[in-house]
C-alpha cells in the first residue's frame, strides 16, 4: 500500500465535493464557502518517530513545527490563518510540564500569525506522543491558488533556498557537530519558517496559477502540480537553490547536493506555476516586502513530456520521486 495511492482511492470513494464546498481532496487545504466568503480547512497529523523524535527535539520545537505545517497549508492556498484545533495523544512518560512546552512551542507561531486556538482534544497514547492539528483560514474571493492551474508556458518559480531542512536531518541523524553550517541547518529542520507573507507579495502583483509549499521534497510536490494540472514539468539543475548550508553538508557527508534539494522535505518553501511575464515583477515585490528571493527552475510543459530534470551537462532523465511518502516500507522523516 503506498500513500499517494490510497489518498487516491479514498477521494475516488468519497466523491465530488459537496454543495459549498469549491475544493476537496486533493490540494493543501479545503475551500468551503460559507455566506458572505471563502473559509479555507486543513488538517494535519505528527506522529513520534515518524515526523520527530524526542532526542533531537525539544517539545517548544515539536509543538511550532506542528503549528507551521498546517499555517504553511493555508499559505500555499493564498489565504490567512485564523483558528486551530489540536488534539495531543500523550504518552505515559510525558508529564504536564511537557504538554505546556509544546503548546508554548505552538502559540509561538500563533501569535506571529494571528492563530488562535480554540479547542482540541487530549487522550492517553500507550506509547509515542502525537499531534493533530486543525487549521481554518480565509481568502478574498479571486485570490485562493490551488494545484490545478498551471498552464503550458508557465514558469516554475521557488522561494528561498532548498536543502536545508533534509541537511539538518542529516546532521542530527548523523550527530555532526562544528557550528556554522551544522547548526544553520538543524535550525531549519527544527524550526522552519511558512511563507505567508510571501505568497500574499505574489499575489498582490502577479496572477499565480498553481501553488504548492514543500512538504513532501520538491521532486514529490511539483508532481502533485502537475498531476492535479494535468500537464508535465521540467526543471533545470544549474537553477535550483541550494541553500549554503545544505551545499556544505552536502560535500561533508558525500551526497549530491542535487539530489538532497529534490528530496528535502518540510522545507515549506513555495512552488508557483506563473505567467513567464511576471516572474520578474513577482520576485522584486517578494524580495522587497519580506527580503526573500525567488527563483524560476522550471517551465510548465506538455503532460505526454512528463516531469523531468535537465542536468547541467545538457542531459535530460524522468524526474525522480525522492521525497518522503508515508505508507512505503522503510520511509521515515526523522526528526
């Protein structure tokens, strides 16, 4: 059984969406539009072992990744974070002083985000800890992006820098010590930052078609456009954004870098699908309101074309699938 496989069967079982309700399954969060608007709803799940690990992350760390999952969600759909919900199963060795580490560790991110968290549920686990969080979100009609938009001759634009998330994976795994670089990157693994405030700089000047934060790796997640889009895409090697410290760890433990950038997850970067025409006005206005950079790695191509990836030498190979998939035997995120 593997997860994107069944996520598949389970929306085929459930069907169309229902009255009010303008985008299901399939995208980072639901749009259901209620009298007078549009209210955004997403959900996510953290489980020990799987999505972190005790011995490399304080609870306040566990508890603000949680939260930045699901406001990175909201992101991705050109919306704002309003309300939460979070249901904790606590194991036996955790005590109270631990439960309120991690929720300080969550209204941090609420409070940066205009959150509030207004329920939940707390239940006994007979072994790891896990989190679920609920998210509601709102959007200005005409501004919500989904993964399904994106069009032949559309650029494929990222924010910031990739790699880093799944370099500070490496570092904590591996136990790499020696500052700068090291520390730098278990930073972003532990505590990355949603793009919130950039997805809004590109929709203030640009009209972006599809939208997609990397949750899965990059290599997963421009997929998920292109599937959804129902269209191919091509990368191109020599422009992804390697983050600096992932290019050092890179060359420490022997990988590719190229290969740790497509493969990174919960880095919540943005991909966006966007017009070629105005990529250039999109990554002024973004680098200008909030200091980060945009980069254009790709192009939107036919869907008989596929995904793909163009090597530095000129070469072209299928895109690989190498980011994390719940469900496949032997995957893990870590921490």
């Amino acid at each position: 059984m593997r997860e994107f496989d069944l996520i598949d069967r389970i929306r085929k079982t459930i069907g169309a969406p229902g009255p009010g309700t303008v985008v299901g399954i399939g995208d980072d969060a639901a749009v259901y539009e209620p009298p007078g608007g549009l209210e955004l709803f997403t959900c996510d799940a953290f489980v020990e072992g799987v999505h972190f690990r005790r011995d490399f992350a304080s609870f306040r760390e566990i508890g603000s990744k949680c939260m930045v999952a699901n406001v990175s969600d909201i992101a991705a759909m050109g919306g704002f974070p309003t309300r939460a919900t979070v249901s904790l199963c606590v194991p036996p060795d955790m005590g109270e002083a631990q439960a309120v580490e991690l929720y300080d560790g969550m209204l941090e991110v609420c409070r940066r985000y205009a959150v509030e968290i207004v329920g939940g549920d707390v239940v006994g686990s007979p072994s790891g800890l896990m989190v679920s969080v609920a998210l509601l979100g709102a959007v200005d009609r005409g501004r919500v992006v989904t993964r399904a938009g994106a069009v032949v001759g559309d650029a494929i634009v990222v924010t910031g820098d990739l790699g880093a998330s799944e370099a500070g994976l490496l570092a904590l795994t591996r136990g790499l010590e020696g500052g700068g670089a090291v520390d730098e990157a278990k930073r972003k693994h532990l505590l990355p930052t949603p793009r919130l405030a950039e997805a809004q700089a590109i929709i203030d000047v640009a009209t972006p078609r599809a939208m997609i934060d990397v949750s899965d790796g990059l290599s997963s997640d421009v997929r998920h456009i292109a599937d959804e889009s129902g269209v191919g895409i091509t990368l191109i090697e020599e422009a992804l954004p390697v983050a600096p410290a992932a290019r050092k760890i890179a060359e420490r433990v022997g990988v590719d870098p190229t290969k740790l950038v497509l493969g990174s997850g919960e880095e919540f970067e943005l991909v966006v699908a966007i017009s070629p025409s105005e990529v250039e006005r999109a990554a002024e206005h973004v680098a200008t309101v909030t200091g980060t950079r945009v980069t254009r790695i790709g192009e939107v191509t036919e869907a008989s074309q596929g995904c793909s990836l163009v090597r530095t030498d000129g070469s072209s190979e299928p895109l690989a699938r190498l980011g994390y998939e719940h469900l496949v035997e032997g995957g893990d995120h870590g921490a």
